[in-house]
C-alpha cells in the first residue's frame, strides 16, 4: 500500500473501480469502507487517453453487462455506481470538485500505459494534498514479487510457477460488503454509452454468460461441485461443455479474484472433495496467467513485438484472402472452422482449440501473429492483454517459454484426437453433421457417394482445404529454418 497527503474521516473517498467489478474480495473497497467515510463508487470509460488500448466488440459487449449487475449490486447495498466517461484525470478532477473528496483507492493495473497514467494521476493527486492508496486486487503475486536467484523475473513457466506457488499471500477472502453508503453524484447512462452491438447485433449467440460476480460466483461454485475432477484429463475436450472453469472472462473483469478461486480449490481439496492432481493443474492454469502478467509488466509492447527478437527476420506472408477465410471459418478445415465459429457466436473459445486455429494461421497459412491477436482481442469476451499477447506468441513460437517451431499442430489428427465423438465439430459446422466420423475431420477424404448421402458439395456447401496440410507445413518449417539460419549468422 501506498499512501501520501492527509485526510479527514469526514470529506467521502471515491473509489475508482476498473478492472475489479466485485464487492467481494475486493482490497480496494475494503479498505475505503474500513476508513469510515462516505464513498463515491466510481467507474470511468476512458477511450480519451491516448495509449490506451480500448476493449473489443466482445468485451464492451460483456462490459455493459457487468456494470449492470455491479450497479445492481450496489444499488442493493444502499449506494450508488457513478458511471463518467472521458479523460480518466479529468473525470476525477470533476468528481473530486464536486464532492470535496480527499482520498482515492484503487486496485492496481499493470499494462503499462495504465500504469504510466495511474503514475501521473497519482503524483498529481498527492501532490495537492489527495490521499491515494493502491491495492493488488488483479493477481496472487504482483510481476515483480517473484524473482530468479539471480534477480530479474522468469522466462520459463514451468521454474516460475513452482517460485510463485511458495510466494503467494494466501490471506482470507475479504467478505462482500452488503451496506455502502455515500453522496449521489451525476452519473451518465450506460445505454449511452453503445456498448451492446446493434445494427446489427451479433451478440445473440452470447446468452449462456453471466457476466457479474453472481455469475462468477456461480460458475466457480458450479465447476468446483464436480467437472474439476477429471480436468486433468478432460480440460483439452473442447466436445465437453464441463471440461474447463469458463471463468476467463469473470477474471478479465475482476468480478471474481484469483485469490478467491486459489482458496476455493485448496479448500475443496483438504476437504477430499477434489482430486489434488485436478486441483492443481487447474491451479496451473490461473498460474499460465500470472505468467503471462509478469511477461507484460516487463515487455509492454507484447501486443504487438515479438518477445523473442529473432522473429523480426520471420518470412511472413501477406494474403487477406485466407486471412478472411480463417476469420470465417472457412478454411476447409472442420476443426479449425469450428473453433472460428465457436468464437464468433459465443464470444469465446475452448483453449485447446485457441493452439489449434492460432498454429493454423502462423504456421499453416505463415501469417503474422499479431493479425490473430487483434482479431481474438476484437471478438473474445475475456480478450486480455497479457493472455492474449503471451499466448498467441507461446503458438507462434516468438514467445517466453515458446512451443518449439517444429511443433505444427495438425487439425485432423488434433480434431479425431480431442473430438473423437465429433460433437463439437456438428455443432459449429452443422453442414458437416450427418458426414461418418471416419471423415468428419477430413471431408475431402470421403468419396462422392458418401459426400452426397451426407448432403456435401466441397466447394459450395462447405469448403475445401484452402491448404494442404503437408506442404503448408513443409513451408512453415522451412520459413522457421531460415529464420534460425539469419539468427545463427547474427
């Protein structure tokens, strides 16, 4: 905690809630309602500030929706969300003015131009005597609390996790506060605000989320009363709609913590309710997470360079023709299709399907890393900026702790192997559903008499491959081969 300037119990605090859409667990609000003054509970939209990245289609979509059970939540409690949109310093500025607020709490962000304006605000705020106080309520270890023995932080998950596991705070979950009180401040209207698509609205396919903390809430409780045993085994089913948390997008907005999930699952494994080796490898899944929040903090532009500097000699290709059909889900490829499908509609992605569409496009069709970054960050609803960006370069293989290049992962072997039933595959490429398991993952593999009986024309009804998987992948591996040669002459 952080801390500067003097204050008085009696002037209220604004609470700046950002990335932290929960009363529950929540250090920030805690520590603003054991100060005992009135409380303005504040959240602003800033899309003013040049550097910040704004959210995607998907993630306004869940925005607008978490705010609202938020506001709910709060209006429940006795107080009120004010809801300001524009220039983070100047909405503060306006809201301090007004209400004669002397103290501001939030809980920390750690892209960095968040955290350079944060800085600046800070600075700016203590200066003329407002107390600001800082609080972890994204993350179990903060980037630079965990470091090598020589200093400096880790570049390989596996060395990582096994350091962070033994430095995390497992403090007891902070309860949720059930009565707020505090001034009512001019608050804009979330319906103008456009958050929710229309014209058209493409989020219909969005109505099995909950986003809120109810909603996280229950899933974790869901998920925790069952499906986490056999994760281990069943989490790269993406056919099993049980197989994985679906708590991505609860963490992305802050409306559960990863504090409250790390004590949730010991809790259930001292109880003998989950299995350890389940728990814990769902527990590795939250640490890929932490990981990839350390990688942020110290490379900013993750997003967007290649973490690994070789790569700036990578023979990329430009095509917008099959740049398209990936986004589409037409690649001829029934597992990829699905995934790019499952993404659209939904607004999420099973993970295991995320390796198998992202290796597709940087090594199947050599297309830039980033031009698949930016799309899951326009149409994901947990689109999160260090995941997004450390993940997608794990698969292209510029990344810390990178899949080797040689890996090319082949969506038919991959679809028959975690699809075995086809069930998922039918459900996104419904035009493929009455083709015989044998060719469902390779329809061109069926003669034209089974093609017809299952009402298939390739080409017209669906697809055919847009690549050939062994040459595209010889190309791949031969490109990844004079990247190494250009490295070793360097």
């Amino acid at each position: 905690m952080q801390s500067g300037g003097l204050v008085s119990q009696s002037a209220p605090a604004i609470v700046w809630f950002r990335e932290d859409l929960r009363l529950s667990d929540n250090p920030a609000l805690h520590a603003a309602v054991a100060s005992h003054r009135p409380l303005i509970l504040l959240y602003i939209h800033d899309e003013e500030t040049d550097g910040l990245r704004h959210h995607g289609g998907a993630s306004k979509w869940w925005l607008d929706k978490s705010l609202r059970a938020l506001a709910g939540d709060i209006e429940a409690a006795g107080a009120q969300l004010t809801l300001r949109s524009g220039k983070s310093n100047e909405v503060l500025d306006a809201v301090l003015n007004v209400t004669g607020a002397d103290a501001v709490f939030w809980n920390r962000r750690y892209d960095k131009p968040e955290r350079d304006l944060d800085a600046r605000i800070k600075a700016d705020l203590t200066e003329r005597r407002i107390d600001v106080t800082s609080y972890n309520g994204r993350l179990l270890n903060e980037p630079w609390a965990v470091e090598t023995n020589a200093g400096g932080y880790y570049k390989v998950f596996t060395p990582y996790w096994k350091q962070a596991r033994q430095c995390i705070n497992a403090r007891d979950t902070y309860g949720r506060h059930k009565t707020l009180n505090g001034p009512d401040v001019d608050s804009e209207s979330l319906d103008d605000w456009g958050l929710h698509p229309t014209k058209p609205d493409w989020s219909t396919g969005f109505d099995d989320w909950t986003p809120g903390e109810d909603g996280a809430l229950a899933r974790l409780k869901e998920f925790l009363d069952g499906p986490i045993n056999g994760y281990k085994d069943n989490r790269d089913r993406p056919d099993l709609d049980w197989s994985t948390s679906g708590l991505s997008p609860h963490l992305r907005f802050g409306e559960i913590g990863p504090l409250q999930i790390w004590r949730a699952v010991h809790a259930g494994m001292e109880a003998g309710n989950i299995h350890e080796k389940d728990g814990m490898h769902f527990l590795s899944e939250v640490g890929w997470r932490e990981f990839s929040h350390t990688l942020l903090y110290y490379n900013p532009d993750l997003a967007t360079e290649n973490y690994n500097d070789s790569f700036q000699h990578m023979p990329w290709r430009t095509d917008e023709t099959a740049l398209d059909a990936w986004k589409k889900g037409q690649t001829g490829y029934p597992m990829v299709d699905a995934g790019m499908r499952q993404l659209w509609q939904t607004g999420w992605m099973h993970n295991r399907v995320r390796m198998i569409v992202a290796s597709f496009l940087t090594k199947h069709l050599l297309l830039p890393w980033q031009e698949g970054e930016k799309w899951f960050w326009d149409t994901l609803v947990d689109a999160d900026p260090a995941n997004n960006s450390a993940s997608w370069q794990w698969t292209a293989g510029s990344g810390a702790d990178a899949a080797p290049y040689f890996r090319v992962f082949n969506p038919i072997s991959q679809g028959t192997k975690f699809d075995e039933s086809g069930d998922y595959v039918r459900r996104f490429c419904p035009e493929l559903k009455d083709l015989p398991d044998k060719y469902l993952h390779a329809p061109w593999e069926a003669d034209k008499a089974t093609l017809k009986k299952a009402g298939i024309t390739l080409g017209e009804t669906y697809p055919k491959p847009i690549v050939d998987h062994s040459a595209a992948r010889q190309r791949a591996l031969d490109a990844y081969d004079t990247l190494k040669e250009k490295r070793d002459a360097s």
